[in-house]
C-alpha cells in the first residue's frame, strides 16, 4: 500500500481512530462534564421491597432540609398525568410508583436540591410505609397457581403472562420428530446479566418556561427515538425538544431505554425553571437498569441415525421483569430468537415464547447482540454439543455434517429468515486448523487418560443484524431504518450527521472512511456528528449492531448521490460529457486522456462558484436507508480449557475466534470490537450472575457481587477470518464494522461440558463457577 492510499483512509485501511485523540488527553465530553447556570441536583428514593403496597410517603421532613427546593412523589406526577410512561415494547413503566411498588429499586420519590449531597441526604428523610406483599422472582413462579398478580394496574390483567408468539411450522416439526431415531434434549437457563457500562446513566434537563425549549442532555443510544417518547409522554410539542447525547462510557443496549430519571427530571425543569441534573450511582444503574437474557429455555432436536438433523422444537420462558420494557422490533415478542436455527440445515422447526411478569427490574436489552440473538445461538450450540456427545459423533465432524452448504445460499431457514450468503465449512476449517484441532484431540484423550480434567469446546454462529426493513420491523411504529446527511464545503472538506449514536465503536473514523472510499475526500478531511437531535437527520440508533449495516450503507448512498452531482460538476469543468468520464477516487478524467482531470475538491468548489446553468448549488444530500433484508455474519469459536479436579477451577488455555463479517472498514476497529466481546463473553460464561432470593432482593447489585472480568482473569485471545461479500448489501458486506460475538459464551461452557463429559455431565450452566464444577466431580466421585 502506497503512503498516499494508506493517509487516504478508504475501506480497508487500519488508520487510527481519529476520536481517540481527545479521549486519551481527558478531553472527552461526558454527561457529567457539563454544568449549566443555575443548575439543581436531583436524587430518587428506590424501594427497598421488590413487591409492597404504598400506604403513605411523608416528604415533610425531607422538603425542610438545607439546599432541598422540591420533592417529588407519584402523586405529584399524576397530577400533571406523568406517573407512567409508555415502554419500548408498547407496555405501560410506573415514573414513580403510586399504588405499590414492583421490583427492588423502583423509583419511589425524587428530591431537587442545590447540590448532589443535599438531594442524596434528604432522601434518608422521606418515610414510605409498605405493606409488602409476596414476591415472584421466576417464570415458573409467576404462572403458578395462587401466584401474587403484579400488574394489577391493568385494566383486564388476570395473570402474570405478557404473550404468547409462535414461529415456524408446528405440525411438520411434529410429523419430523414421530420420525426421528434420536431426540436429545436440553433444558438450559441463561442468567440475567448486565451490560454494565463504564458511564452510568443520567440526564441534565433544561426547559425554558419563555420559549418553551426542553434541551435534555442524555445518556442515550437513540436520541431521535427518545425525543419522540418524550413528546409522546410529556406532551410538549416534538420540535420543541431537543435530545444532546454527549460522549458515552459505553453503552451495550443499556442505554437505549427511556428510564424514570429522565421523564422526572425533566418534569421538575419545567415544574421548577432551572435545569435539573440526575445521575445514577453503580448500584442504582444495576439494580434498575436494563438488562440482558434471562431466559429459561428447553430445546429438543430430532435427528436420523446417521445424525442427520431433522427437526427443531424449542420453547422458552422470558422472564421480563415488572414492567415489558424490551427494547426490540414490535412485532417479535421475543426479539429475533427465532434464528435459532442457526448455522444449520434443519428442515424444520417450531419455536414458542411465552412472556411474564416477576419482581424484577424490567428491560430486557440487546446486550452486545442484535435482538436476544445471543441467546439463540448459545440454546442451539449447546444442544448441538450435547447432540454429538451422546451420538459419539465428533463434536466437529456433527457442524459440519449439518451445516448449510455454501451453494444453498441465498437460503430460507425454517422460521422465515433469508440467509443471503455465506461458507460455513470454511469458517469451521480455519478455526480448527488455527487451533490444531486435530493434534489437539489426542493430547486430551491422552491427558484425560492420565486422570487430568481438559476438554476443547466448539461453537459455531449465525447472526442476523441490520434490522430491517420497515415492513417487518419496528419500534413503537417507527421504522428501522437509518440516515445520513452529507455536505461538502467549498474547500473540499465534509461534515456528515447520522441519525445513530456511537458509545466508543469508533463511528468518527468508520464513518468518514466509508466517505473517503466512496468520493475521494480523505477520512481526517470529514468530520462525524451524532447525537444531537436537532443537527443530525432522524434516525433509531445505535445498538443490535445495527449502525454500519443500515447506517453505514445510508453513508455509502448520500456519498455516492453526490459523487453523480461532481460528475456533472467536473463534466462542465472539463467541456466534456458524463459518459465521457472515468471516476477514479478522488477524481474524475477524460476517457482515454487521463491528464485531463478534475479532483472531487475543485467539483467541490464549482458546486458554489461555476455551476451548469440550471443546477442547484452546493454538494450536499441526505439518505435514509431502509435495509432489502437483514445482514448474515457468521463464524467459529473454539475454546481449550483444563480443570483443577481438586478446586473445580476452570482455565482457559487457548481461544480461537474466526469471525466472518464481509468487508472490514477498519480491521484494526473490528479486531478491538471483537476482543470486546470476547471479554464479555467470558466474563458472561464465568463470572457475571444477577440473580434474586426468595423475598426478591437483587444480588448483584454492586461490583463487589457482580463481577466484571480484569486483563487478569481474561485469557489470550487468537483472532481468525473469513470473508464472504454479500451482492445484496449496498457496501458488498454483511454486518460490516459490527463484530459478531455472540458465540463466545456458547464456546466456554461447551468446552467445560466437553471436558466433564467421560463423567457423564452435560448440563453445566452459566456463569461455570468453580463450586459448580467441584460439586459436579463430586458427584461422580471424581476426586483430587
């Protein structure tokens, strides 16, 4: 690569992230960062019951404390009709509770004060007297006869149960299951975890009683979407409010729902006439907060007697918390689980979801996945693990007998999805040979023979990201799709504004190199906005590695819409005619005369200096994209690990992860996600639980109990790929810039599984502690 085409920066390119360099000066621009004049502090009272009855709350005593300027309860809120919101998922969430409250941590009251520890201290003074009423901190106990009705506000609400949804085809699963020489099964459960940002969530906001603005700085991963709910909760006029998401310490779908903190502190600005600022502690963020899985699933697989798969039955429970707040398209009650299917070609299938209420904190989120996709592949991987090992068939050799070839593309799985490309087999190989699967294999079997505890585990992915098309997917009606407004000034410099939101993937270069390689300007040359609602075009954000498949082609669109516009530009400055011209990037030329040229700069300035007649001046466009179909990234994992037969501590001794995302836009970027998710996906497999006694309290809720792996506990990473362009996708790429990391946890505990496996143990489950492990040798009588 020439030094000219490596300072360009186009697709391909592994150029530094051009944000980077005011973060590592301390310059970022967090939320907190910002002070505005005469701003107030707001802290919330959060109940200390997972399920009670409000019989009073008396303020009195917190209202005459120093700096205090209000307090506000669920009754003041419901005097001006803003006690409940509407959910992402088109449910009803208490602002701050009136009758009772319904999970530990609720929002009780708020007190404004003049400063943080002012509000803080007078919270000790508000006395709330409960009745508390039995907790359901489970599915199974949530549908249990006699169970206590959370929800008792909704009008016709007789149980505990959300919804029923159904995909793929029941009565053909059935005839292929009466069939079948084989049915394994496997009842897994995937715990509740968090995403846990660096950044906790909070707001500063600022309404102006004379002009009737709402400014409201937020954590906030859609801040389009945000501002349309607020005007749907708040009833101020939409284009009255304007939604600033600063930078953000991290996000992983947490920061995508609306939360209580935000609608009350911006009903106190408005109430009150000063901004008013909220932002959580650690405990509050995992006690409240959005969180991941939570998932009980059963899955049953059919297959003949030569392991071919032959059908799919699988059911799960969700388990939503107090209110349905999932943030996912509207018309998948359970997000996209239904590619369950995975990589595989199963004939047939038939997926049930049921949904219900708990004790719990709601919000299910897209934690570091597209929509509940995580755990969807880590149902079918481990029950494809546990296929091969009672099959005795080579856990390898099982996949790859399975998967779909790559001349079956573009194919329609069992439940409905699309695949438009891929090479399974392919993505399989390069992992096993980059682990030496084959040499590997019989170290373990000697190993094992000699008594030690090792295993390899595999696991292999589909996922589907991009969504989608707004025919089939949405939020609260609003289309999936995603915006970018691209203006090059006369100099020949660009500024583009997306409707998404980045949270430190990078978006300031991946985005400006997408216009680099598509007009020519190089990517230091193009600055990135986002996240001001009032600047960039409308968009739905950034999570569920949506933003560069939807986004990033919007992107690709605008710039290629004004690369035409240069091209009658350049054709007018050179006097000859479009068809004429060769676009070479940066530059358009003469057919057969490439010393007559002109750069993509001087169209640039011809746009506001010498225009054909009749031609609108300036360069500039907007493109909102909605996506033909969803994109397919795809890969393997491989995981080694050994037990400590006398602790049950589990070491990870190699990883191998081979991702195939299409065309990378910034390798280096791509390969930083990737060790992202690893990280995450370790510390989910190993280490991260929120779980719930009995009366309900939520233990997890400090990083002493929740743990969060270090560079100490994580293991070495070894990085593979494939690439396997998409025709269908505007960039030649499926899920391109996104890393696909959602076979991590599948891979760890299928190689715990492996290991335990000449013992007879199949059902591990995350997180894999060592206690788990050491009672499971126990059991089989396996000592040090």
């Amino acid at each position: 690569m020439s030094s000219t085409a490596h300072m360009h920066g186009g697709i391909g390119e592994s150029i530094k992230r051009k944000e980077d360099g005011r973060f590592l000066r301390g310059r970022g621009s967090y939320l907190d960062d910002h002070v505005l004049p005469n701003m107030l502090h707001m802290a919330i009272l959060r109940s200390p019951y997972a399920h009670a009855r409000i019989k009073s709350i008396d303020t009195a005593a917190a209202s005459k404390k120093p700096g205090v300027i209000a307090v506000v309860t669920g009754e003041l809120m419901a005097q001006h009709k803003l006690a409940w919101m509407p959910t992402l998922s088109g449910d009803t969430q208490a602002v701050l509770a009136t009758d009772k409250v319904r999970f530990q941590g609720q929002e009780v009251a708020a007190v404004i004060a003049e400063t943080k520890y002012q509000a803080e201290d007078a919270l000790a003074s508000i006395e709330v007297d409960y009745d508390v009423l039995p907790a359901v901190t489970s599915p199974d106990k949530a549908k249990a006869e006699g169970a206590a009705l959370i929800r008792d506000d909704k009008d016709g609400q007789k149980d505990n149960h959300i919804y029923h949804w159904e995909s793929g085809d029941k009565s053909t699963t059935q005839a292929a299951f009466a069939k079948a020489d084989k049915v394994i099964r496997l009842h897994t459960f995937y715990p509740r975890c968090h995403p846990a940002p660096l950044e906790t969530c909070g707001c500063i906001a600022d309404v102006n009683g004379a002009t009737g603005k709402a400014t409201i700085y937020m954590t906030s991963q859609a801040p389009h979407a945000i501002r349309t709910v607020f005007a749907l909760v708040t009833g101020l006029p939409e284009q009255n409010i304007r939604i600033i998401s600063p930078d953000l310490g991290g996000g992983f779908g947490n920061k995508v729902p609306v939360y209580p903190g935000y609608v009350v502190a911006t009903a106190a600005s408005l109430l009150l006439g000063r901004p008013v600022k909220w932002i959580e502690d650690r405990n509050e963020n995992l006690i409240s907060t959005g969180f991941a899985r939570d998932f009980h699933m059963t899955g049953d697989l059919a297959v003949d007697k030569n392991g071919k798969m032959l059908a799919l039955r699988v059911h799960l429970d969700s388990d939503n918390g107090a209110f349905f707040a999932d943030a996912q398209p509207s018309k998948f009650k359970a997000g996209l689980f239904h590619i369950v299917t995975g990589s595989y070609d199963i004939p047939t299938a038939h997926v049930t979801a049921d949904g219900y209420y708990t004790n719990k904190a709601p919000g299910g989120v897209a934690y570091r996945c597209s929509f509940r996709v995580t755990e969807a592949s880590y149902l079918i991987e481990r029950l494809v693990t546990n296929a091969a090992l009672e099959l005795g068939i080579d856990q390898a050799e099982f996949r790859k007998q399975n998967f779909i070839q790559p001349e079956q593309f573009p194919y329609t799985s069992a439940t409905g999805w699309v695949y438009d490309s891929g090479d399974y087999p392919k993505a399989m190989d390069v992992a096993l040979d980059q682990l030496g699967y084959a040499e590997l294999k019989k170290d373990v079997e000697a190993r094992r023979k000699k008594g030690e505890v090792t295993g390899i585990g595999i696991a292999s992915f589909t996922e589907v990201v991009g969504a989608g098309h707004g025919a089939e997917f949405d939020i609260l009606g609003l289309r999936m799709f995603d915006s970018a407004e691209l203006r090059v000034h006369p100099t020949g410099k660009a500024i583009l504004r997306m409707g998404t939101k980045s949270q430190g993937q990078g978006h300031e270069t991946t985005f400006a190199q997408i216009v680099a390689e598509e007009l020519g300007i190089p990517a230091m040359d193009v600055a990135v906005e986002e996240g001001d609602t009032d600047t960039a075009p409308y968009g739905l954000g950034t999570y569920a590695s949506r933003s560069t498949p939807v986004a990033g082609a919007a992107t690709a669109m605008v710039a290629r819409q004004l690369r035409e516009k240069a091209r009658k530009l350049a054709a007018h400055l050179l006097e000859a005619a479009e068809e004429d011209l060769v676009w070479e990037r940066g530059k358009f030329y003469v057919k057969g005369s490439p010393e007559r040229s002109k750069t993509i700069q001087e169209a640039a300035f011809a746009a506001y200096t010498n225009l054909p007649e009749g031609m609108q001046a300036g360069l500039e466009g907007v493109y909102y994209y909605d996506p033909p179909n969803m994109t397919y990234p795809f890969g393997t994992y491989a995981v080694v690990v050994d037990v400590d037969k006398g602790t049950g501590q589990v070491k990870v001794k190699r990883m191998v992860a081979v991702d195939d995302c299409g065309v990378r836009i910034n390798p280096m970027i791509v390969e930083g996600q990737i060790h992202g998710g690893l990280a995450e996906g370790y510390g989910i497999a190993f280490m991260e639980l929120i779980t719930f006694d009995d009366e309900g309290n939520c233990i997890g809720s400090n990083l002493m109990d929740y743990l969060i792996p270090t560079a100490w506990e994580t293991p070495k990473f070894e990085l593979g790929e494939t690439s396997t362009p998409s025709p269908h996708h505007p960039l030649g790429a499926k899920g391109v810039g996104e890393s696909p990391t959602v076979g991590s946890p599948a891979a760890y505990v299928n190689a715990v599984i492996d290991a335990l496996s000449p013992y007879g143990i199949t059902n591990i489950d995350m997180p894999v502690t060592s206690d788990k492990v050491w009672a499971a040798l126990r059991s089989k009588g396996v000592t040090e």
